[in-house]
C-alpha cells in the first residue's frame, strides 16, 4: 500500500517560498497596476493572476517531486529531485509548470466572466 504522506515532506519544504512568493508578487502587482487607468476589480484579479503563476514557478517542481513520492518511486525529496533532474532535466520541471498555468488561466477566465 502506498501512503498519501510520503510526499508531505516536499509540501513542507515549499510552502513558505511559495506563500512569500504569491504574496509579493499580488502587492507588487497592485501598487504597480494602481496608477493605470483600471478598475479596482480588473487591478485584483491580475494581481491574483500575476501571483498565482509567480507562485506556480516556485511550487510546481516539488509538486512533481511529492506525486513521485506519493506513488513509490523515491524515498525522499533529495532522491526524487536528483532522479527527475537525471531523467528528463528541467523539462518535466518546465513541462508541468506550464500545465498549471495553463489551467489556472482558464479557470481564471472562467470565474471572471
């Protein structure tokens, strides 16, 4: 039987980062978007955007790390990582991320309208 908790360890390790990282980036992206011409909605909702994807790059390779590990292909993060980086290199990095974001602009777009 394989245990759901065996990635929880990679979840751990990136929540933080990713946190930090989406919520820079929203308030960042507010103060920057607040002197254009735009309403106060349009100014939130790509703020989200913008930091939603910000933090898709940060979360997404240890998401890829924790499914491998949840499936029983690694012992731990540092294992999965260097396996994932031998096999494919930064592309199933890269590949996934780009799944995400592709999938969050179109629910994005989705609850907008």
């Amino acid at each position: 039987m394989v245990s759901k908790l065996k990635g929880i360890s990679a979840n751990f390790v990136v929540s933080f980062p990713a946190a930090f990282t989406f919520f820079t980036v929203y308030d960042g992206s507010k103060i920057a978007l607040s002197n254009a011409n735009i309403h106060p909605a349009y100014i939130n909702l790509c703020s989200a955007a913008f930091g939603e994807i910000a933090q898709n790059i940060v979360r997404n390779p240890l998401e890829v790390c924790k499914q491998q590990m949840q499936i029983g292909l690694h012992k731990d993060i540092w294992e999965t990582l260097r396996a994932v980086y031998r096999v494919k290199g930064n592309t199933l990095f890269v590949l996934h991320n780009l799944t995400n974001v592709c999938r969050f602009l179109c629910w994005l777009l989705l609850h907008s309208t």
